[in-house]
C-alpha cells in the first residue's frame, strides 16, 4: 500500500476533488506524469487531457481537464484547471466546440508562433476527444 | 379631497405593488444563496492561484523575462477601465456606487492629462457613463443571456483586454466592481489588473524552502499563467458583482416592502375615517329630517 498524500483539483467554479489519494496521474505539458507522495517539488503547466486519481480508499476517478497547472510539493499537490469534468459527465458537444474554435484560431494566427501554438492545442484536443470518446 | 371609491382603488393598488416587491424580495434572496454558494465555490482556486504566482514570480525574480502583462509597458498614459455593474435595476444604490466610483476616476485620470478608454460590462453601467463618457466607451460586453455565471464568460473579457494589450492601446487597466461584504453593504472597489500590482504576500511565499523545478521553464510558465490570473480576478469580480447585485436588490425590495405596508396603514385610516363620516353624516340627515315632521 503506497503513501497516502493529499491532492486537489480546483477549477476556476469549485473544487472538485479535494482527498487523501495514492496517485495521480496528470497530463503534463512535456508529458504524462504520475504524481506519489512524496514526490520532488515540481510547478508544470497541463495540456488538455485525463486526470486519473487512485484515491487511498474507493474506487478511481478520471476528470477530462483543459489546460492549467499543477503545483507538485512532497506533501500534496494542487491542480488548477481551467475547466474540469468528471469523465462520465463529459458532453460531445461541448469538445467539438473547443475543437471548432481551436480550428478558427488556426485560421486567424498572424503569425507562425501563434499559429503553431494554436495547431499544437487543436492536436491536442482531438487527441483527447479520440482518448476518451470511442467513436 | 379623494372619494371613497378613490381610496379604495389606491389602497388595492398599493398592495398588488406590495405583492410584486415582496414577491422580488424573495427571488432576489434565494439567488443571493446561490450566487453566494458560487462566489464561495470560486475562492479556493483565486488563492491557490495567488499562492502560485507569488511562488513563480519569487522564482523568476523579477527578471528580465517577466513577460509586459505583469511589468507594464513602462508608460501609463493610456488608461482601460473595466466596469462591471448589474445587468438590471431595482437594487437600491448599487450600479450607481460603482459608476460614481469609476467617474471620479475618470475625471482624475482625465484631468491628469491621461487617456481613458472604458469597457462596461452590464448594461446599467454602460447607460450611466453613456451620459457623459459616451465617446471614451471602446466596448460594452452584455451578460444578459447568461443565466450562470461561468469562467468562459470571464475568460471571454480577459482574452479581449489581454488582446487590447497586446496590441499597445493601453498601458494600465484598472477593474472597477462591487466587493460583497454582506447583504448590507457591498464595498464599491478599483483594482489593478495591469500591470499586476506586486503580488500580495509575493514575499512571503509559505512554501519557500521548497526549490521548485519547472516545467516548461519559470518565465514560459509565468506567460500562460499571468493571462489566467486575469480572467480569474475577473471572473471572482463578476462573481461578487452578482452576490452583491442580489444582496442590494435584496435590502431595496425590502425596503420597497415595508413602504408600501406603511402606506396602506395610512391611506386604510383615511379611508376609515372618511367612511365613518359619511355615515355619520348620513345620520344627521335621517334624524334632522324626522324631527323637521
């Protein structure tokens, strides 16, 4: 049995999951990583993607979050997320929607950084949406 | 002098007006529970928030790379006022504070020799400072189809501040809104955006002894997360804006109720005594008209 630490997702309406977890496993901006106690201080920034939380008791929860950051320390961890959902509440509608307008940034970039960025997050997202939605 | 019927028409007009601000009373207190359950819902994250920027920003160390949103363009002769105030009236003095607030401002800015470019969120801010400011307004935003309040709406405001940035129409942003203190008193309050004026507590970071690693590094971080900090101070001044609007609605209606039962009190007495003259008077006839026989 792994060490329990505390661990908090917080989005800009609520707190969503605020408990004693084993591990969790985050989206990191230069790639997945999973968070135990104890772990090294470490502030990332999250791309979209699927938070998986094994709490020390009870069953694990997956949130789909867009974009954030996460603010690792030995004795807990804090995730500030843009928007989150708990996987089984995600709407279709509403990813198609990001997509879309991830689409028209592309479209609208002035320049090539921004237009890479915007191409990045769109890839992002329809990874996402082919993770968690089986078509 | 009225006629009794007169009266009596009054008198049920004043009550059906009474029904309808008791009637609003009571809306405007169930939604002040819930925008209150919201307002307190937001606040983990806003701190948190603050926690970790006052975190990085010790890490960057005010170098160099802070990116312009928080170090300013170095000049202050432009100035955004966003002005949030409530979509409706009928809330006692409450759109009225945060516009006299944010005139003064102006006025102190404008005499200053400064520019001032203003952004009303809410309609009855936009129909105040239209009297005056009309040619200052560069945009309103309207949330009057929103029914609850969500981060995309706050978000939506900072992308078109941050863009105006970005675009060097202005060098200092300040946000003009309604801090809820209780039911009673709502604080009408100016604050900073941009540049971020120094992080409170940026010295005192609690965790400091913990040496962070970054991911990416500190300044690109900074740049995704000071954008944020923008639609969240937004985002918790609308959300106080609204507990604030339905708390003063809530105070006004009250008061509009408890005028009106006075009103009532007094106009049933006239109408009482008008009624026990008219009888007597009507006895005088009766009797002086049998002794005449």
């Amino acid at each position: 049995m792994a060490k329990a630490f505390k661990f908090e997702l917080v989005s800009p309406e609520r707190l969503l999951v605020s408990e004693e977890v084993e591990s969790v496993v985050i989206p990191g901006a230069e790639g997945e990583m999973t968070v135990m106690a104890e772990h090294a201080p470490v502030m990332t920034t999250i791309k979209p993607g699927v938070v998986t939380v094994k709490p020390a008791s009870g069953n694990i929860q997956r949130f789909v979050v867009f974009g954030g950051f996460a603010d690792i320390l030995p004795s807990g961890c804090t995730l500030l997320a843009e928007s989150a959902v708990a996987v089984e509440d995600i709407d279709r509608a509403e990813i198609a929607r990001r997509i879309q307008e991830a689409r028209e940034d592309i479209a609208d970039a002035k320049d090539d950084a921004s237009r890479t960025k915007a191409e990045q997050f769109l890839h992002q997202l329809t990874t996402l949406e082919g993770a968690i939605l089986p078509a | 002098m009225p006629s009794l019927k007169d009266l009596r028409n009054r008198i049920a007009s004043v009550k059906a007006t009474q029904k309808i601000t008791k009637a609003m009373q009571m809306v405007a207190a169930a939604k002040l529970r819930r925008a209150q359950e919201a307002a307190e819902a937001a606040r983990p994250y806003s701190e948190r928030m603050g926690a970790v920027l006052a975190n990085i920003t010790q890490a960057v160390g005010g170098g160099g790379d802070a990116p312009a949103l928080m170090t300013g363009t170095g000049k202050d002769d432009v100035h955004l006022l966003v002005v949030c105030t409530a979509e409706r009236g009928l809330c006692g003095g409450f759109n009225s504070q945060i516009a006299r607030l944010a005139r003064d401002h102006i006025r102190k800015l404008l005499s200053a020799g400064k520019q001032v470019k203003i952004i009303c969120v809410g309609k009855k801010g936009y129909d105040i400072l239209r009297r005056d400011y009309a040619s200052l307004i560069i945009d309103r935003v309207d949330l009057r189809e929103v029914r609850t309040l969500s981060f995309v709406n706050a978000d939506a405001i900072a992308k078109k501040v941050i863009g105006l940035f970005n675009d060097g129409q202005f060098d200092v942003c300040t946000l003009f809104y309604s801090n809820f203190k209780s039911v009673i008193s709502q604080i009408p309050t100016a604050q900073q955006i941009i540049p971020a004026a120094a992080v409170e507590g940026a010295g005192e970071a609690s965790n400091g002894a913990a040496v962070y690693e970054y991911e990416p590094e500190p300044g690109e971080i900074l740049s995704d997360l000071i954008p944020r900090n923008i639609a969240v101070q937004i985002f918790r001044a609308l959300l106080e804006n609204a507990a604030g609007e339905m708390g003063a609605k809530m105070s006004a209606m009250d008061n509009a109720t408890r005028n009106a039962g006075d009103m009532i009190n007094r106009l049933s007495i006239t109408y009482n005594r008008q009624r026990q003259a008219q009888i007597t008077k009507e006895l005088i006839e009766i009797i002086s008209g049998a002794e005449a026989l």
